[in-house]
C-alpha cells in the first residue's frame, strides 16, 4: 500500500505543505494465511466515540501478537465460541492457540474520544482494526454514522443506505493487503462509471461544485494508463477531502487536504499522479529494501507526461527542472536509487522522484516509446499484487529486449552520481562535422546515448551517439553545410550541468547542510527570521561567519540588506524586483561560487508570509510578495552552455 505522510508526492514540483513526512508503510510478506475481517464500526464525530465489532478468521497456533491502538479499551473476547482473556501490553493483544487449524476470534473494543474523529472530518489509522502481526488481512466491514456524515475505506462498495438520520455502507475486500485505513467526514457523494469501475468524489460543501470536473478528469485518466500500463487493478477510485494539510496514495483512493483540492491546477497534476499510484506502488508494491521505484516512475509517466502534453517543450522544461535541482545537491548527499526509500527531505526528493523519473526517460528515448511501454506492460503484468524491485524491472526490460541490460541498471541505479559532459574538438568536415565528447566523473564511464542536433544552413539534423568511454572522436555526415552543434539540447541525458546552465535558485542553499544564516534585526524581527531558516532548511541553524559557507541566507529589513550589498560591494538585483511589493527574496551566486539568499522585509508580518510560501518556490530564483500575496516569482535566464558551438 503506498501510503504517504505529510505531503502528496505529486505535489513536490509544485506545492509543499509544511506537516512531516513519514516513512511510508510497507507491506510486510505474510507468514501465513491472510487474516478475514468480519467488521461493524459504528462513529460518532460529535463526541469521538468508536465501536469495533470484528469477527477475525486466520489460521495459526501458539502464541499470536495483534496490534491495536492504545486509544481503544478491549470490551469482550471470545475463540472458537468460548470466551478468551487478552494479555494486553501496550499496543499488543497476546493471544494463546493451543490446537492448530482456523480460529475464529470475536472481539469488541471501542475508544472514547477519539483525537482522530470530529465533526468536520477524521479517519482511523491501520491501528483501529486488532490484527496479527506480518500477516496480510481481507475484510468486510460494515460502517454506520450519523448523518451528514460518509465513511470508506479501501475495497469494493457493497451496499449503501443513506437518510436523514444515518448513512451506512458495507465494503469488502478480497485481495490481502495491509489492514485499511478508514476515513469519515460530513462529505456529499457524487459518482461516475467509467465501464466497471465506480469513481467517486467524498466532498465537504464547498467542494461539491468541482466534483464533475474531478469525476471526468479522473475517468480520462484511468482510461489513459489502463491502455499504457494494464487494466485498472481496483473496484473503483475515490478522491476524498480532508481536513489535515497530509496525502494518502491508498489502493483505490486518494485523500487531500481541502484546500489543495480547491487549487485549480490539481486536477492536473496532482490527481493524475495519484491515479497511477494504482498501479506503482498499490497494485505492484514497492520492495522498499532494494529502493522505492514507484515514486520516480509515477513521477515520469505522470508529471512529465502531464508537462509534456500541457506545452511544446514541457517535457524538456520539466526534465532541466530536475537536472538543476540535481546540480544543487551537495555531493555527499548522493546516494544510488537503490537507497531512495521516502522523501524526508529535499535531498532525498532530488534522487528518488527526480533521478529516477530521468532513468525511466532515458530507458524510453534509448529503446523507443513501443518498446518502453511494453516493458512495463510485461513488469506490471509479472507482478501484480505482489512485491517488485529493481530488479523485477531490469528483467522485464531484458525479456522484452532480449539483451542483458546490466551495464545501464548498474552504472544508473546501483552507484550514485552522474557525469559531466565535455564538447571539444569541434570542427567542419568534408560532409559533416567533427567533434570530441568526454566524460568526467568518479568511476568508470556511464553508459549514455546523446542526442546531437546540427543545425545547418538547410535545417536541423539530429542525431545519437553511442557513448560508453571517457572520451571519444565523432564525425557526422549531414546533408546540408553545418553552422552549428548542440549536445543534449533538449536535456535527455541526466548530468551535471554547467554553471551557465544552472543559474542560483532557493534549492541551492535548502540542500546545503552546512548553510549558514545571519540575521539582521532584534527581538521579534530576529526570531521570525530564525523560523524562517529553519522552515527553508529543516536541520538546525549554524551561525557562523559567512566566510566559511558554501551558502548564505541572509535576512533583515531593506535598509540592513542594503548596508551589507555596500559593505561587501554586491550587485543589487534587478530595479523592478526591489522597488516592487513589501517582501521579496531572491539568489545569487558570487565569484568564489558562494550561493546567498536574500531574504528582506519592512517587518515580522512580511518575513511571515514569507516564510510560508519560500517552502513552495525552491526551485525559483526569486519571490516578490506584497500585502501577504506573491506578485511575482521565477528563475534567473540561463546562458547557452559550453555543448553548443557555433561554427561561423
């Protein structure tokens, strides 16, 4: 089950919310049978109050251990038909089975009070429902609560009943999965098929008018990955508004936090992104030992499809995006694929969405669009409804090509880094052009296939080299007289970029661990100044003299930036930033490659705002807010590049 704390994964090119993120929860291998729940859950949002009923069916003997919530008192027990006393420690049932064979546990337990339910919205983590350790579980459960308020958890709707007084709903499921979560709210029902599978949108009221939008958009985008991955795995699909600013990817459904619903560029992105998390990650689990795959591979078929799709370029835009980002990383903060497990950080983003999207990408440009989706078509075949690795798709891509692809897997998933690419050596040939191509890096070379455009005075021809050692000598036969030669122009090939390409954003100083702050300003400016570091860098604040930094943030009043921008005799940033709105920061970067982020507001209330919408422009040069709004945000142009040449 792909559940994810703290932030949606496809929010992070986009969005940030500022609650933890957790590690997501694994399914566990089940050491034997699954464990069938027979469950009625009665909740109460007024006052908290949960009541479980759960007849439990396993196989087992000796001693079993069953997780449950502290938040709930154990009212009744009884095996096999006699009652049974529990030994309770902490979040630990132990239960005793002195004969083998089917057992049939009937329990009851209810918590009064629950934190997690209120009026406007709750759920139950996978602790509400008593159930062995490492054992996976099916489950019918039968719900009931007091009107307006809906309740669902994963599975397929059996039955619904809705009136003025209370709404109840039967759900099964029969495929083992971990044990669900279940979530409540005073939420309006809308519905759509597409073919067998039921979509639905649980609503709070102001939502309801968009639910059509999200329905349609949502049928579009099962259909388009049913086509391109496999049919749907699920009964149905339902997106649910919650009241927490956190994401859930659970199988069939995804939940989000009411105000990013309301945002109006989720539906396409965002929601396409949760809808595959069915696939990669759900239906296909991930095998979190040897790496999480499924962020990065949702993260391409979905984020890059979507940018590609929404403009000529997209895809490039979005693959320098992640180029960039990667430039910024801090050399010891990279790792291989293979020990990406959740984004706890930026850092970890960077490898496990970012780097991972472009392996995928380079796999597809290298093997060709039909080759590519029929790979995963093979992978998402051979592992349905069970734990897959990197390695399951190494042998899905070798068994569709039926060549040993252990150089590219090894070189792009097991070692960490990438190389730099060197153009040299460039000159006219009798019928083309000539040129030299080096890899730097740490290691043996990278298995690379580059893209090469030269333009001529007839047009563009495009070409890709087989590039596989340190350095090499190319020669091109065009047909037309070449005036030009670009390397990778469109960004297909994942590498350091060069300084030129990779001008300062926010990301450069939030990824450094050893960034330093110094702010400017007493009292009230000071601690503001300080939550906003420690907001940007999520680690703690080293203050130090700013000699000694690869990177700065520096925080104060207009007036106390621009006595430092003298004193160290530092370029101010463009008029139209600095004499527009109340609050602004942006990057730059000096001549010992040093990175500072200026950060200036007239007082607290500016650096406030602020610091609650940096978070979400790390890969922004600059933000200018006014009156608590940004008015303006972007990144510094770039220059060409040393892979492009003119010949005349």
């Amino acid at each position: 089950m792909m559940l994810r704390w703290g932030t949606i994964c496809a929010w992070v090119a986009t969005v940030l919310w500022l609650a933890p993120t957790l590690a997501p929860t694994q399914v566990m291998a089940a050491t034997s049978s699954p464990v069938h729940h027979a469950a009625t859950v009665s909740i109460n949002p007024a006052d908290g109050r949960v009541l479980v009923h759960d007849i439990l069916t396993f196989e087992g003997k000796g001693q079993v251990h069953l997780n449950l919530s502290r938040l709930f008192d154990l009212e009744s027990a009884t095996l096999n038909g006699k009652a049974v006393q529990l030994k309770r420690d902490d979040t630990i049932l132990q239960l005793n089975l002195a004969t083998p064979g089917s057992q049939t546990l009937d329990i009851a337990y209810q918590a009064q009070a629950h934190p997690l339910i209120a009026l406007d919205g709750g759920f139950l983590d996978i602790d509400w429902l008593a159930h062995p350790q490492d054992r996976l579980a099916t489950w019918t459960v039968q719900i009931r609560t007091p009107a307006p308020h809906k309740a669902v958890l994963p599975g397929r709707l059996v039955d619904e009943q809705d009136d003025a007084k209370f709404y109840r709903a039967t759900i099964r499921n029969d495929v083992p999965s971990t044990r669900p979560v279940l979530i409540t709210g005073p939420y309006t029902i809308a519905e759509q098929m597409a073919g067998t599978v039921r979509i639905r949108t649980y609503f709070h009221e102001e939502l309801a008018p968009l639910a059509e939008a999200y329905l349609a958009d949502t049928a579009r985008y099962i259909g388009y990955y049913s086509q391109r991955v496999g049919p749907y795995p699920y009964p149905g699909f339902s997106i649910i508004s919650g009241t927490a600013e956190v994401g859930w990817g659970l199988p069939g459904m995804t939940y989000m936090g009411r105000r990013v619903l309301a945002l109006p560029f989720i539906r396409y992105t965002s929601l396409p992104h949760e809808v595959l998390h069915n696939w990669w990650g759900n239906a296909v689990e991930v095998d979190y030992d040897t790496g999480n795959w499924a962020e990065g591979l949702t993260t391409y078929q979905a984020d890059h499809a979507m940018a590609k799709a929404a403009k000529d370029g997209g895809g490039a835009e979005k693959r320098l995006e992640w180029l960039r980002n990667y430039s910024a990383l801090p050399p010891e903060r990279d790792v291989p694929l293979t020990q990406f497990r959740s984004k706890t950080h930026d850092a970890t983003q960077v490898i496990g969405y970012g780097k991972t999207a472009f392996v995928f990408h380079m796999l597809k440009t290298h093997l060709g669009e039909r080759t590519f989706t029929q790979a995963l078509q093979r992978f998402n075949r051979d592992n349905h409804l069970k734990t897959a690795g990197w390695d399951d798709i190494q042998a899905a891509f070798e068994a569709q090509t039926k060549t040993s692809m252990d150089g590219f897997f090894d070189a792009w998933v097991n070692r960490p880094g990438a190389p730099n690419l060197m153009l040299s050596a460039v000159h006219k040939t009798l019928d083309g052009v000539g040129f030299t191509l080096r890899q730097a890096q740490k290691g043996k070379p990278y298995p690379l296939f580059v893209p090469v455009r030269v333009d001529t005075q007839d047009g563009a021809e495009v070409f890709t080299v087989d590039f596989h050692t340190a350095e090499q000598a190319f020669e091109l036969t065009t047909h037309g007289h070449p005036v030009a030669v670009h390397v990778d122009p469109n960004f297909d090939v994942f590498r350091h970029l060069d300084a030129a390409l990779t001008p300062p954003i926010l990301r450069d100083i939030t990824l450094d661990t050893n960034a330093a702050v110094i702010p400017f300003g007493d009292g009230d400016m000071r601690e503001t100044g300080f939550a906003l570091a420690r907001e940007l860098l999520q680690t703690r604040l080293r203050l130090l003299d700013e000699q000694d930094a690869r990177a700065l943030i520096i925080i104060g009043t207009p007036s106390r930036i621009q006595d430092y921008l003298d004193r160290h005799r530092i370029p101010n940033p463009p008029d139209d930033l600095r004499t527009r709105g109340d609050a602004r920061a942006w990057t730059m970067r000096t001549g010992s490659e040093q990175t500072i982020l200026f950060v200036e507001a007239e007082d607290t209330a500016g650096l406030t705002a602020l610091a609650r919408v940096l978070p979400h422009y790390k890969r922004r040069s600059y933000v200018v807010m006014e009156n608590g709004e940004t008015i303006d945000k972007g990144t510094w142009p770039a220059a060409e590049g040393p892979l492009t040449v003119h010949l005349d």
